[in-house]
C-alpha cells in the first residue's frame, strides 16, 4: 500500500519515467557525447575560435557515436509499455471536469514551466540569423557580406529549415503515440546532443549538424500547444497560452542580447553550445509537467489521468455511458483532411506558410540586411524593436481570450501585412528615418511572433485529441516548409535577399491568410475542445 502511495505522488509530481534507468543511461550519454566536443571548440580560442581545416579526433568522433547510442536509449526509457488490454473504447471518466476548474497552483507551475521550454525551443532557430554572418565568415560562404565566396551561406538557413518540416511531422506523430510530456522530454534531450554543432570544423557536418538539429526543434513547440490546450480551463485557455507564446519574442529578445554580448567573445558558435545547458534545463522543468489526462483517458490509462486529475484540483466525474467520440477514436493524419475539419486544415496551412515566408525571408535576413545598409550594430537594433513590441503581446492575448480568437488573428496577420508592404514600397525613405524604421521593424518582429502564437494555440484547439499533436505538428511542418520555399528560392537565386523583394512576398501571402481565415475561420473563444467541431455556440463560463 505504501509503495503504491509511494508511486503515485511520484507520478503527480512527474517524476517517474517507464524506463527510469534506460533513460537516465541515455541522458548521461549524450552529455558526456557533448562534452567530449568541448577540447576542439577550446583549442581555438587563441584564434578567436576559428576551426575551420582542423581534422575531427578520435574523441570527438566517439562522443558522436555516445550521442546516438544514448538518444536511442532515452527514447526505450520514454515509450510507454502497451497497456493491457488498452482501452480502444474509451474512457468513461469526463474530461470536461478539467475545464471548470480554476486556476490553482499546479497550474501557474506548468505555466512556469511551459513558458521556459517554449522560449528555449524558439532560440535555436532564432540564433541561425545571428550565426549565418559570423559563418559566413569563417567558412568563406557566399554572402552579401563576402561576395567572393562559392558556397552560398544559405544553404545552412536551408539544412536547418529542411530538418524542422520533418521534426514536426516527426514530433507531431510522436506525440500522440508516446505521450505530449515525453515527447517534450525528448526534445530537450536532442536539443542537448545537437549543441555540437558550434564545435564541428567543417562546413559539411555543419550542414549535417544543423539539419539534425532542426529535426529536434521542429515538433516541440507545437507539442507544448498541445499539452496546455488538454490541461488549461477553457475559460483561461486562450489568453493563458497567447501569453506563453509570447516567449517566441522573449526568445528573440534574449537571443539578439546572447549574440550582441556573447559571440564578440566566443564566436558564434557559442549560440549553438549553449543547447547542452538550455536542453538539460528540460530535464528539470519535468517535475512540473503532467502528462494530458486527455491523452492518458484516450489510452485507456484511467488511473494515471485520475492521478493528473486530482493534481489539478478536477473532480472525478464518470458517465453512464462511454462517449460516441471516445468509443470510435481516430488517429490517423487522414483525419486531417475529413470533411469537418478540411477547411480548418486549409486556414491552418495558409497561415502557417505565410509565418513561414516571413520568418525565414524577411526575418532572417534582416542582420544581414542592415549591415549591408551601413548599421553597424544591427542585433542591437533589432533587439530594441523587439523589446519595444513585447508588451503588445498582453494587448493579443486579451483579444484573443476575451474578444474573438478568428479576429485576432485577422487583425494581426493585416498589421503585419501592413507593415511588410511599407518596407516592399520605400525601403530607401524607411531605413533614412530611424522613428519609420523602428515602427516598421516591431511590427513584423513581433507582429509574426504573435502570429506564430496565435496559429500554434488555434491548431491545438481546433484538431481532436487524437491527432492533435498531429495537427499541431502539421502546423509547424507547414509553417518550416514556407521557410524552406523561400530560402530555396534564395539559395539558387530567385529572390534576391533584399528587404524589398522578401518583404513583399511576406506582405502579399499574409493578405491572403487574412482573406481565407475570414472566410472560413472558426471561432474557438472559452470553448471545450470537445464542443469545438460540434457546432455548440455555449461558452464554459
């Protein structure tokens, strides 16, 4: 009896792993993997961290190989054993409880913890704006910065944004097969193992590096989305995880500071080894992450969801009867497509790709674009409009929880149009007039930011819980593959990288998700899940 008690708290703490000792083996592998690429990084710190033509060792090559092993690993601790007798027909314990409840401490703790992890996933693909210039440089790539070189810069922005369309189908499937919180947990465990990438001399395992590394943050965030979505009221749903995804401009605020006050000393590959550090963050925050009692019910895992449950201040209530959506589960990436929910799919993929076009055309090269304009302290400039657009990230959380979450978006992806349009017509008259420039800078900054948060809170919404991930994780993929369309096009020459021509492609392509989400957007404001496809007009109050 007391071991059982013993287990459970553990289990309410999260604590507990299927597999502890296989996980904790793989973790302590990929670590020591890590570090055994610190000697090589070191060595160069007499030439300003150059490693460039330095041959890789033996040690780093076994470190390589420990990373693997020890990711395997971890991910046999992490699978859940098959249930006996798993329930396919569901659950009869109602899940709606969790939506009546207030907002108590173990909530604000899985907030906490949320918000940490979803500002450390955005800072890896972040930091490649701020490493491509300094990369550049090293490696002698193509660029407007070296005009010389052979080998566009580009292609590292490409490996990178490649890698992050399959981590999100990846991590999307993942997630609703293992688990949203081990699927988080694993993440932070690759985000540790790919940190190797600021220690790898070549500009080809670079590439390699930074696709592998994409494959780890491409399906994390969505994944987050999806566990809040499952555990948060219904009444706070909405401005709770808009505020959370505020941390995508956090995130680019404290990269931006990282890179003006680290990479003069460093390099910049220290933006890329930082990951260990940030990634073993993960493995700590795990405390204060349940897994969804959503997924566990839909799993047929009663005694763990009433463990979560009861963690979170929600009443058991059962049924009489076993619900029609619970009894005939679907969890295919067909389902994405059936009739109900086809035209959210289509809203879903139009903003993704557009927050895509932006992010990774227009974002991206703005470093870049500035300091071909004569500034010569760029990621200080961009770090202050940034700042100066944080706070806006409360105004959009209240819209969207408050007001309606499809005007929101609506209003944010015109804003954000708006401004784009204003750099694709007078980029000269903007950039001579530093009050236009920071105005116009904020917007997309955090305008795109904000649109990135809003479309990963609506996908967690607006897909069932058994392929929610999978929906989230499509949002994702579709919003890298937007970033890999427009980078392509870059890479072999298309679209040159000017702040006219990639701003006009965000401005054009975000008047179109407006248009779409106008028409065939859903309102998701302080509705169950569960009510949200059933054409139900009440609200939980």
């Amino acid at each position: 009896m007391d071991r059982n008690r013993a287990e459970q708290d553990a289990a309410s703490r999260g604590l507990t792993f299927y597999r502890p000792a296989a996980f904790w083996l793989g973790v302590i592998a990929v670590i020591a993997g890590v570090l055994a690429h610190l000697p090589m990084y070191l060595m160069g710190r007499h030439i300003g961290y150059r490693l460039v033509g330095m041959p890789m060792d033996a040690t780093m090559e076994a470190g390589m190989a420990a990373i693997i092993v020890g990711l395997a690993v971890s991910l046999y601790g992490l699978v859940p054993p098959a249930a006996p007798g798993e329930a396919r027909a569901g659950s009869r314990i109602r899940v709606a409880a969790l939506d009546d409840v207030p907002l108590g401490p173990a909530h604000y703790r899985l907030l906490l913890a949320m918000a940490l992890a979803v500002t450390i996933d955005v800072m890896k693909p972040t930091a490649l704006a701020f490493v491509m210039p300094g990369m550049a440089l090293e490696y002698g790539l193509k660029s407007p910065l070296v005009p010389t070189g052979t080998t566009p810069v580009v292609w590292i922005a490409l490996a990178s944004a490649t890698g992050t369309v399959f981590g999100s189908f990846l991590w999307g499937w993942l997630g609703d097969k293992i688990g949203r919180r081990a699927s988080i947990l694993y993440a932070g465990i690759a985000f540790m193992g790919t940190s190797i990438c600021g220690a790898m001399p070549s500009f080809g395992w670079n590439l390699v590096m930074c696709f592998v590394m994409g494959l780890a943050v491409g399906g994390m965030l969505p994944i987050c989305y999806a566990l809040l979505a499952e555990t948060i009221p219904a009444r706070h749903r909405g401005w709770v995880m808009i505020l959370i995804g505020g941390d995508i401009a956090g995130a680019y605020v404290l990269t931006s500071w990282l890179s003006a006050e680290l990479v003069p000393l460093f390099s910049w590959r220290i933006l890329w080894l930082i990951g260990l550090p940030t990634g073993a963050l993960f493995i700590v925050l795990n405390r204060w992450m349940p897994e969804s009692p959503r997924f566990l019910l839909r799993h047929g895992r009663e005694r763990e969801a009433r463990i979560v449950m009861a963690r979170y201040g929600a009443a058991i209530v059962e049924s009489e009867t076993v619900p029609p959506s619970a009894a005939r589960p679907t969890d295919a990436w067909s389902e994405l497509v059936s009739p109900r929910l086809r035209s959210s799919t289509g809203v879903i993929g139009c903003l993704a790709i557009s927050s895509g076009l932006v992010l990774f055309g227009f974002n991206l090269w703005i470093p870049t674009n500035l300091r071909m304009l004569g500034f010569t302290q760029p990621d200080a400039l961009l770090r202050n409009a940034a700042l100066m657009g944080f706070p806006l990230t409360f105004v959009v959380a209240w819209m969207y929880g408050f007001w309606s979450s499809k005007k929101t978006i609506i209003v944010l992806t015109s804003l954000t149009a708006a401004a784009l349009f204003g750099f694709a017509l007078a980029p000269d008259f903007v950039v001579r007039h530093r009050s236009l420039l920071y105005l116009l800078l904020t917007v997309p900054i955090w305008g795109i930011s904000s649109v990135v948060a809003v479309l990963s809170v609506y996908s967690a919404e607006i897909y069932p819980t058994g392929v929610r991930s999978r929906g989230t994780g499509y949002a994702a993929g579709a919003s890298k593959a937007g970033g890999v369309a427009i980078i392509a096009s870059t890479a072999v020459g298309f679209a040159a990288p000017s702040i006219a021509n990639i701003a006009l492609v965000g401005a054009v392509s975000m008047t179109l998700s407006a248009a779409l989400t106008f028409a065939c957007g859903i309102e998701t404001r302080k509705l169950r899940l569960e009510d949200i496809h059933r054409g139900q007009s009440t609200t939980t109050a």
